[in-house]
C-alpha cells in the first residue's frame, strides 16, 4: 500500500527521526507528533492509515489517547512499550492495540511491521460469495459488515478479518497460530495473546452472555471454533 499516511508518536527525537527515515524509504508520507494532545489532535486532523504510538508520552500518556482514538477510529495502531512494562501491552491490546513493539527496537522490524500490516489491510475481503449468512450472523464481506438479528455490529477492521477467518471456517478449530496467519499474517513478530483479547472484544459485541459463548467456543488448549448454524 504505497503512498499511505503513517503518523508517528513519540517523544523521543532520535526515535521520531530514524523511524520516519525507514518509513519514508518505503514510499510512506510520515508525520510525526511528541506529546499526547498533539498526536490525538494529529490523528484527527490527518486520519492516517497507520499510528505508531509509544505508551511513554506527556501531556497524556498512549493508554489514554488510544482509548480516546478507538472511540472515532479503527486505524491500525502499533504500540511501543518499555520492555519491563508486560502489563502496558496487555492493557494496550485490551483498550484496542492492533500490535506492539517492545523498545528497544529495530527500525527496519517496525518498518516490516508497517508493510506488512498495511498490505493486509489494502487488499478487499470480498470474494465470489458477497456474504456468509448464519443463524445468528450475517458476515457481508464486500461491505466489511456484520450483522445480528438485523442489528448492525460495530467492528474493527482486525475484529471482522478474525470473525471473518473463523466464520469462513465454521466446524473447525483454529489454532491461535493458524489465526495469526491468517489475519496478522506469517510475517507477524508478536504474541498469540493478540487473539484472546481481540476475540474477547468480538464476544462482548456478539455473544448473549460472553463468559459463556455459544457462537465462538473455546478449545482448551488449542484454539477456536465459530459454530453459528448455517441459512
């Protein structure tokens, strides 16, 4: 996806500056921001196609502007967090994160990161069959919408490709790696604990009672089955 928008934030000059250096040799147009207030009101103004975000920030911290941005916004978003601070990523994947990077880092492993995330989600999900139609689910994929019972179901961009991989494959356990292909894709450098919490955030908007899900089922130790009936 050539000629996207990536907005970088961070407050770090050296950070900002080999970044943007990596990502403008990929062809990307990049802007950057050093504070929280500044790199909210940058992704409102811009709209970019991707946000590298650092948890580390003044003015307010990466937690906070994510959950202020998932609010208006399904942009790809790569979080950066200090290496010791495991609970920063969790909380980061839980509020919306689609990725993360754990400093320090490789320039050149981010800007792969991007490339990859971005020729994901610059390819249509729509095939020769316009919708997959279940008893409780209507999966249109050219329009990239889900419906319940008639009731539009707000998804991100990840949440429908991952509803989307294990609705296509109804029946079938996938592996959380087999989802990570599938959705991240093979050249994906982070954990399979991205899809726990991003199939939590499905659940919660499609399950009667997520604590006990009917339509995407757990298979202890080894992955997922979406089992909604079939029209």
């Amino acid at each position: 996806m050539k000629n996207a928008t990536i907005l970088v934030i961070d407050d770090e000059p050296n950070i900002l500056n080999i970044v943007t250096a990596y990502l403008q040799a990929e062809g990307y147009t990049v802007h950057t921001a050093q504070d929280g207030p500044a790199g909210l009101t940058a992704a409102r103004t811009l709209k970019p196609d991707l946000i590298v975000l650092d948890i580390m920030l003044p003015g307010m911290d990466g937690l906070e502007l994510l959950q202020h941005l998932r609010r208006e916004s399904d942009v790809y978003v790569i979080m950066l967090t200090a290496k010791s601070e495991e609970t920063d990523k969790v909380i980061g994947l839980s509020i919306g994160a689609d990725d993360y990077l754990t400093k320090p880092f490789s320039a050149r492993e981010l800007a792969a990161r991007v490339k990859a995330a971005l020729r994901r989600y610059g390819q249509s999900s729509a095939t020769e069959h316009p919708a997959l139609v279940f008893q409780h689910l209507r999966i249109d994929l050219g329009a990239r919408q889900v419906w319940q019972d008639d009731r539009p179901v707000e998804l991100t961009t990840l949440e429908f490709d991952l509803l989307h991989a294990l609705a296509e494959h109804r029946g079938r356990v996938l592996s959380r790696e087999q989802l990570l292909e599938r959705v991240w894709g093979h050249d994906f450098y982070g954990e399979d604990r991205v899809v726990d919490v991003h199939l939590g955030h499905i659940r919660k908007k499609i399950e009667a009672d997520p604590s006990q899900p009917e339509l995407i089922v757990t298979v202890r130790g080894i992955g997922y089955r979406f089992e909604d009936e079939p029209l």
